[in-house]
C-alpha cells in the first residue's frame, strides 16, 4: 500500500463514505452528551467515547456522527442491547502507514452481512478468517430516550452489534464496525470536513412492529340468537421497514374452532387504510375446513404503505354456547411482530353465549307442567346484579329475532312444559361494556295455554339471568298460570247445599203426604162396598 498523503487521504473519505453508508450515522446534537468539538488530524493516541441513539424507522433528519443536526422524527426505543467488541490485529489507527485505516476499510462489509459470524461469532471478518479476533465485549443498553455511551475507549475499530430489544422490535439493527476516532462530517461543504470526532455518534436503526389484533365487531346488529353471524376483524397496523427492504409477504389465517360454522358465502372485505383491496387481483383467499386464508398478492402488497392499517373481515355463525374463544395469525415477511413468533399470532377473541332453560307449570298445582305457552324474547342492557323486570316493561327494549332473519323469535313451551331457548348472546371482547358473562333478558307471554288466563301487563313477564357457563340442562326459573273460571255452573257451596238438603226434605215429605191420603181414599172405597 502507498503511504502518500494522497492515498492515506483517499482512504479516508472512503472510511467516511463506509460509514454514512453502513453505521447509519445519524446523530443529533441535543440528544448527546456534552463532547469536545471535533479536530484536525493527525490521529492522536488518546481516548474517544460511542453513544448509540437508537431510533425506530424511517431513517430521517440530518446526523452526522459530531452529533449535530436534526433529530429523527420517529421514536426513541429503550431497552435495547448492543455488544461493543474492539477488533484485534488491526494496525494501529495512529500509524504514519495507514494500513489500519486499508484494514478497517476491508471490514466494513461486515455492516450489511448478517451472517452468523457477524451477529455472534468471535471474529469481525466476513471472510471466514482469524485475521481479527474479537477483544473482550462490553455490553450497553439504551435508556433515559433511546441513549447508550461507552467512554474511555482506546482508539481503534469496534464491532457493534444488537444482541437484544423489546419485544416491539421486529428487525435487529445491522452490525457494523466503528472506529475511534471517525471522520467527523463527509457531507460536502460542511465546516467539519476533514475533520475528527473522538466522541463519535452512531443511530442505527430498529423496524418497530405491533402484533396483529383480531376484534368482533357489533353483534347487536347480528343477532342475539343462535345460529347468528358473528364478524369478525383481523388488523394489522404496517411498519416502517429498513431502507431498500419492501413487503414481500403478507398472509393472514384463522382457524376457528367447531362452535364457529365459516360462512363460506360471504367474501371476506380486505383494506388498506380506507381503500378496498379486490379478489383475486391483490389476493387470494379460501377456506380449508375451518381455516380461512387470505394471501396478497405482488399487485396487492405493493399497495401496502407503512403506518396504514390492513384489515380483513369475515364471518362465521354461531353453532355453541358457552365462551368461545379464537385466534387468527398474520405472517408480514417472516417478521416476529411480538418479538417471539411468525406468524404472529392476535391476541384472543372471545364471544360469549349461553342457553335457558324453565318450566311452564300450573300456578295451583306447579308439579303440573303446561305446554303451549308462548313467549316473545327481549335483550335488556343489564349485565351485573339480579335481573328484574322494568317498570317500563319491554318499552324500548330490543326484541329478538330468528337467527339471519328480521321475524321476532317466539319461543313455545313443550310437552314437559320446558320453556328452553338453545342459546342466546351474552356479551363479547368488543368493548369494555360488552365484555360480560351474564346479560338479563326479558320473556313475555304472548299466548297461555288453552284453558288458563293469560297475565296483563308486567304479570306477563319473566326476568332471567343468562350466563356464557356450561349448558344449563337444569330448569332456573318457572312460570305459572291461572285456570280460566267457568261462569254459569250450578251454585255448589255450602249454602247452596242447604237450601238443597231443605228442598229435598220438602219433597219427600209431600210425596209421603200423597201417599197417605191415596190410601185413606182406597180403604173409604171398600167400606162402603
């Protein structure tokens, strides 16, 4: 290698040209602690420190590694991890020769490497060499908005590389070496060319990803009976990606489970942001028994735009009682969005119904069950505390319907009298107000079984509690009627029995009566003959 000023100069700014491409150098000034201003060479044998600002993508502001200039817009992420490891066997950086300076040059391919050696071999060289052992690593962690320094470092070439982050960092910054002191500003025309920072600045960046959320949406405008729609959205808020990286991949799947019936017919709705996405044009959906999935196509992902939101929905009905729970899954370019899986699965959705189940019985004799009554079904608003009846009655409440349908749901008492709703909604993950185990619900009697009174008013109605617990196989709750009354039957009671008695009596003596004088009569009549 020359040692002319030419070539030592020459390395130089490819150095600084390596480093604004590779290190993401992008610093701001009031984020960074208080430093010495840069200087002229030559490189002098003293100490220098690294602090990392770590920021999520996009890339954006005007850094540089003094630390001046503009601050990214985008958030800063504590909790993250980076090893800072010296390289060994590189030439020293303050050798008239320069070969160092050649050395560390030859390394700074290891920033776009990704290879295992990179992110936890012992070596800073991509060439499968020892040439460069690592020296002991010290670990940082940034905080207090995304900071991590390291001081009193010896001048030479770092490897700096992320073991850890939270769980929201869906892409490790890239490795990248560094090296004490750094040219101070490569950018053209700045008052810092030609400079050197021995406080050297470093913004590497992190993609920040959310899990995918899966809601239920408006059950009251499905159905509260079994047999319902439920809808059901799937969402994924899109992240901002590192430089050059596109979406590759976007592919959405749910499994639900056998209380859930897909409906088949219905065409899952795909958008993102506010615009609709068309099949099969940006993707492909089908269902596989119970698994529903949908796929983007090239035309639909390159509609995808970081920081819009991807939704699908679709439906399925209703077939069990109980607290039903599912879980869909979103794979966004094998990206672990919960820091832990890909496909990353949505949190749980849960839609929550339950069954009923009393008795018709007579209000004399309630061991005598009465079929034939007949009920018209109200949802009231009340989820806590016993269920009563308004004093309003069912004034303003809901009526329920037959499942897909705008008929009310007449509910019948059988043969044994049972009056058994097979289930009904009780309350969902939709919102804090429908997140519920028990709702109240309102029965009227419309119709009493033949020969019994049919109640007036509030008398008609039943007030019962309706739990998302197992199938109620056991009557809660009984409803009774009156016999009607007869008018126009003989006066029975005890007086009537009297009067009765004294009329019989009256009778018989006037028979007896008869009888004597007929015989008087007879025995005259043969006197006389």
């Amino acid at each position: 290698m020359s040692n002319s000023p030419t070539a030592a100069a020459r390395a130089r700014r490819t150095l600084a040209v390596a480093a604004a491409l590779t290190l993401g150098v992008l610093g701001a000034l009031a984020a960074t602690p208080a430093s010495a201003a840069p200087v002229p060479g030559p490189v002098t044998n003293t100490t220098g420190s690294l602090t990392i600002h770590k920021y999520a993508y996009p890339a954006n502001g005007a850094q540089n590694p003094s630390g001046t200039g503009a601050n990214p817009t985008t958030s800063p992420i504590d909790g993250v991890v980076f090893q800072v490891c010296p390289i060994n066997n590189v030439t020293a950086l303050t050798d008239p020769s320069n070969a160092g300076w050649t050395q560390v040059n030859g390394l700074q391919n290891i920033a776009g490497a990704q290879t295992a050696t990179a992110l936890t071999g012992t070596t800073a060289g991509v060439d499968k060499t020892t040439s460069f052992p690592l020296g002991t690593c010290t670990s940082i962690t940034t905080a207090g908005g995304g900071l991590a320094t390291l001081s009193n470092m010896a001048i030479g070439a770092y490897l700096v590389r992320e073991i850890s982050a939270p769980s929201n960092v869906i892409t490790p910054s890239t490795p990248f070496v560094v090296t004490v002191p750094t040219p101070a500003d490569s950018t053209a025309g700045s008052a810092n060319t030609g400079l050197w920072e021995y406080n050297v600045n470093v913004y590497p960046k992190n993609a920040v990803g959310t899990a995918p959320q899966k809601t239920i949406q408006n059950q009251d405008s499905n159905g509260y009976a079994l047999g319902s729609q439920a809808n059901f959205l799937i969402s994924q808020l899109l992240p901002s990606l590192p430089t050059g990286q596109t979406y590759t991949k976007l592919i959405v799947t749910d499994t639900l489970p056998a209380n859930l019936t897909p409906t088949t017919t219905y065409v899952p709705v795909v958008t993102v942001g506010t615009t609709a996405l068309a099949s099969p044009g940006d993707l492909t959906y089908s269902w596989s028994g119970q698994t529903l999935t949908v796929t983007f196509t090239a035309q639909g992902l390159s509609k995808l735009t970081a920081g819009q939101t991807v939704s699908v929905g679709f439906q399925a009905a209703v077939n069990g009682t109980g607290a039903i729970n599912n879980t869909a899954a979103v794979n966004l370019n094998d990206l672990k969005l919960d820091g832990t899986n890909s496909p990353t699965p949505t949190n749980t959705a849960t839609t929550r119904w339950g069954n009923v189940l009393g008795t018709k019985a007579d209000a004399g004799t309630p061991s005598h069950t009465l079929a034939g009554a007949t009920f018209s079904v109200f949802e009231t608003t009340t989820t806590t505390g016993t269920c009563t009846v308004p004093s309003s009655g069912v004034t303003g409440l809901t009526q329920v319907t037959q499942p897909n349908s705008t008929s009310p749901l007449v509910v019948t008492s059988g043969a044994n009298g049972a009056i058994a709703i097979n289930g009904l909604w009780v309350g969902d993950t939709s919102s804090a107000a429908n997140n519920v185990t028990q709702r109240c619900y309102i029965l009227q009697e419309t119709a009493a079984p033949a020969g019994y009174v049919l109640p007036a008013g509030n008398a008609a109605l039943t007030a019962i509690n309706v739990q998302s617990a197992s199938t109620v196989t056991t009557p809660t709750f009984t409803v009774t009627n009156n016999q009607q009354l007869v008018p126009g039957l003989p006066l029975t009671g005890a007086n009537g029995q009297l009067i009765l008695t004294i009329t019989g009596i009256a009778l018989i003596l006037l028979a007896a009566g008869g009888v004597l004088v007929l015989v008087g009569r007879r025995a005259r009549g043969s006197e006389q003959h």
